[in-house]
C-alpha cells in the first residue's frame, strides 16, 4: 500500500512537470516560467521521466503539425490504439532520436551546460531518482524495498498515463471542438488536464485546458499558484471558442 501511494505521489509530480513545463510552457509558449522554477521542473523531470525537453516538445510539436496523419509520430487513427497505448514509449524514443525532428521543432531549445552535465544523460537522472525514493521510505521505516517497488510502479504508471493521453485522448470522449482529439475528465483527473486534448488542439497556446464550463483542469491551479507567486506568466488567458 505505502509503495502505491509513493508511487502515485512521483507520478503526479512527474506528470505535473510534465503538462505544465514540458508541455504548456516549452511546447506551447502558453506560459513563461521564471528560472527559480524551470530549475526544480528541469531536476524533476530527469528523475522522475529521463526525458529531455528538447525532444519531448519536438516531438509534440510535429504531433501537433501533422494530427493523426502518417507524419504524427503517435496516432491511434493510424497505427491503432493498441499500438499507441501499449507501445508509445518506443514510437516517443523513434521520433526523439531523428535529429531531422530536433532542427525542425525544437531549435528555440538548445541544450545548455547543465543538460551535458546531467540532464542529458536520463539512466543517471531516473538512477538518482530511484536511490531518492528508496531513502524516502526508508527514512519513513517502510525500507529500501518498497522504495524500489514505488519507483517500478511509478514508471509503469507514468508510460502509461502518458500514452493514454496520446491513445484515448484521440480516440474515447467527447469532441466538442472540430478536431480528431478528444475530451475527457476522468483522464484529465489523472494526467494534470492533459484530459482535455480536444480542447488543447483547439487552442494549442491556451495555459488553460478546460474550456467549457464544469470542466477541471488540475495542471491550471498550478499555473495560476505560480503565477499568484510571479514565478509564471501566463501569454493569454481568455480563450474564445465556440463549441461546434
Ligand atoms: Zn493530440
Ligand atoms: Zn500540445
């Protein structure tokens, strides 16, 4: 039971850098993050997932520049939703590692001293992040092994939460907006909003992902905690839409 519970704290902290750093504020430019922030999310997303920015938003972005065509590096309308549920990690790895993706999307993000020192290299960062949560539980009298057993979990849980967004959020839920992702508020409970995918590419450059009116979006009361604490700025935050 502890090691779920710990498990779930990681991966709601990585899916948190995840959707409000890698996502909305690099991908997107929705916000502006002051650099006492982007350091934690930096150190946060190399233990926690040991993806790098600068892949993670090119290969977003080229999704978002060719939705659920043979280009998407992860579309369920065309590779299946099998395939991109069980097996995003490996489509995820494929794009990443086309440098003609990295000049293409990502030239606004070089890498920088820091990802050659250690962001760049993700076995020592998830490496760091597993002995960090081991000596979690081990300072809480739960032992090492549990730790290890969160951290496991933690991976397995964060895959496929982020393949859900790329598989069901394209495939299951509601499409109040004229494009082929769709909308659901359970996933977006657990994926920090990420949920609201027909809404998003409706509005890529919104900080806010629930549009119509019930919806919550858990990765926005974060962006507006850091904005209440001027460590975010948010580019615009009335989106005008009309539900088809
Ligand atoms: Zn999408
Ligand atoms: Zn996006």
């Amino acid at each position: 039971m502890a090691a779920i519970l710990a498990a779930f704290v990681a991966t709601q902290l990585a899916i948190a850098v995840t959707t409000v750093y890698l996502h909305r504020a690099l991908a997107h430019r929705a916000l502006t993050v002051a650099p006492a922030v982007a350091l934690p999310f930096r150190v946060i997303c190399w233990m926690t997932t040991g993806q790098r920015p600068r892949e993670w938003v090119a290969v977003h972005r080229k999704h978002h520049a060719a939705t659920d065509t043979p280009e998407d590096p992860h579309s369920p309308a065309q590779l299946g939703f099998w395939k991109v549920q069980l097996g995003n990690v490996g489509l995820y790895k494929s794009a990443a590692a086309d440098p003609t993706n990295l000049r293409k999307y990502a030239r606004d993000i070089p890498s920088d001293n820091l990802d050659r020192l250690l962001f760049d290299h993700a076995l020592l960062g998830l490496g760091v992040g597993i002995v960090i949560m081991m000596m979690f539980t081990w300072a809480l009298g739960l032992g090492l092994l549990t730790g290890l057993i969160a951290a496991l979990l933690h991976a397995g849980l964060y895959v496929m939460l982020a393949a859900s967004v790329n598989a069901v959020g394209h495939t299951f839920g509601k499409r109040p907006h004229a494009n082929s992702a769709t909308n659901g508020q359970l996933l977006a409970f657990v994926t920090g909003g990420e949920g609201f995918h027909n809404n998003h590419h409706a509005a890529p450059t919104s900080a806010r992902f629930s549009l119509q009116r019930g919806e919550i979006d858990p990765g926005w009361w974060l962006v507006q905690a850091l904005t209440k604490l001027k460590l975010a700025r948010v580019r615009h935050d009335e989106v005008h839409l009309k539900a088809a």
